[in-house]
C-alpha cells in the first residue's frame, strides 16, 4: 500500500467500504488505466483543499478522469445512494434503525462565482447566490439535499426538498422546521407525506431583553451542526458550481467523507 500522500485520502479499511458501493464498470470498452481508489483520493482533495480541477497535484489522476468520474457518479444518483447506505451504517452503529422517525430541516444561503448557473438573491440574508436546502435526522446525518437559487423563498424551497423523501422513509412522521417555513406548507406536507411539520420558535411572549439574547433551541442545533461539517470543506464555502445538480453532489460527498472516518477512523 501507497504511504498516504493528503489528509483527504482513503485510507485502506475507508477504502473496502467505499469500493463495494461503486457501481461496476460497463462490459466492454478500454479497461481502466487508472484506479478507482486514486481517483477518490483526487475528488476528495478537491473537496478538501478547494482548489479547481486543472489545479489537481500531479501525483493524482488526470484532472479529467477525477472530473469526468464526478460528473458521470452525479447524473447517475451514485453520490446520493452512497450518502443514503453510509447514513444507514452510521445510524446502526448508534443502534438506530434505518429510517429515522424525525426530520429537521433548514436552508443556508451562499455566494456564487462568476461560474455562472441559476443564482438569485435572499433578501432576508442579504446574499446573492444560492440556499442549500438539507433535511437531516438527529444525529445531522443528510436524508436529502436540494440546492436552488437563493431568490426562491424558504417555503418553496423546503417543497423540492420533502418531495424527494416520498415514500422512501416509513417510520418518518414529523420534521421540525424554523419559523420561516410558514404559509400552507404544514398541510402540504401533511398532505403529501402523512408528516407533521413543527416550528421551533422562540417564545413570542419574551421580554424584549430576552429576545436579544442567544438561546439555543431544542434540535435546531443539529442541522446547524451539519452545515458547520460541509462547510469545513473549503470547495463548500462558496458554491463553486455551474449547475445545481453539481453542488447537491458536493454536499454528499462531503458527508461521504464525514461518515467514513466515522465508520472507520484513521
């Protein structure tokens, strides 16, 4: 085995779990030149270090390959399939079945580049680029990502986000929301997935000196956790991205990372 050449590598045991996820090579055509592992360890050091595909290390694949391998995993639902059965290892080892009871969603808002790509303006952030929408369960672990233009409200942007969970999780029956997913969203989501959708307010009736004050609030904190864990990815911390699409992959490949040094520690 290769020594470990970047902080963002596989290591051997993160590896093993890694590759039977992947799905197989087509029959027919050019074998692979290249293995897979290197080209993981290349799509996780962009993640990690940030920098932009041309700007790969030599010592990695070709930037193409590692790009080409990220698309084609994208469009093909790889990168979020793996999300879902790391998620599912993560919550049995914390002796949790596999679907989650409880749902906690929440957007953030963030810039753009000149990358181009749907982007609009959050009024309410004052930020001109896009919101990550994420629902995660109680241990912050990503049930489904949607990212959209930041000029979309919150009420219409937690929609494309709960449709995705549509008959995928039976044992879900509420999700907690802050107060900014209002409007008829709580009967929509009743209405489409049998869920009640809670708000997690602070309470109207504080006194004004109270209300400056930080409180946290019972689970809010654990989404607020996981979009602190993507964040310390340094491609996370503008979207990067030309398509939306490309910027939901990111999102589950850094939870990828995330669970297999849970799983499997360096």
């Amino acid at each position: 085995m290769k020594p470990k050449r970047y902080p963002s590598d596989l290591t051997r045991t993160q590896w093993k779990r890694l590759k039977r996820l992947l799905p197989p090579a087509k029959p027919g055509g050019r074998p692979r030149s290249v293995k897979l592992r290197d080209v993981l360890n290349g799509i996780f050091y962009i993640l990690r270090g940030g920098c932009a595909w041309r700007m790969m290390p030599h010592d990695l694949p070709p930037w193409s390959t590692c790009s080409d391998s990220f698309r084609k995993w994208r469009n093909d639902g790889t990168w979020a399939n793996i999300n879902d059965a790391l998620r599912t290892r993560v919550r049995h080892r914390a002796g949790k079945k596999a679907s989650p009871s409880l749902g906690i969603i929440d957007t953030q808002s963030v810039k753009t580049t000149e990358q181009g790509g749907p982007r609009g303006k959050d009024p309410h952030q004052k930020v001109n680029g896009r919101k990550r929408h994420l629902v995660v369960d109680t241990l912050g672990m990503v049930v489904a990502a949607v990212v959209h233009s930041a000029g979309i409200q919150d009420r219409d942007g937690a929609k494309l986000v709960l449709a995705k969970l549509v008959g995928r999780f039976p044992r879900l029956k509420k999700i907690l929301a802050d107060g900014i997913d209002n409007g008829d969203i709580a009967e929509w989501a009743k209405r489409i997935g049998g869920w009640i959708l809670e708000l997690v307010v602070r309470d109207p009736d504080e006194p004004e000196e109270e209300k400056k004050k930080f409180k946290p609030l019972k689970w809010r904190g654990i989404v607020e956790r996981t979009f602190a864990w993507v964040s310390h990815n340094r491609r996370m911390s503008r979207d990067y991205e030309g398509s939306e699409e490309s910027s939901e992959s990111w999102i589950y490949l850094a939870m990828i990372h995330l669970m297999l040094r849970r799983l499997d520690p360096a």
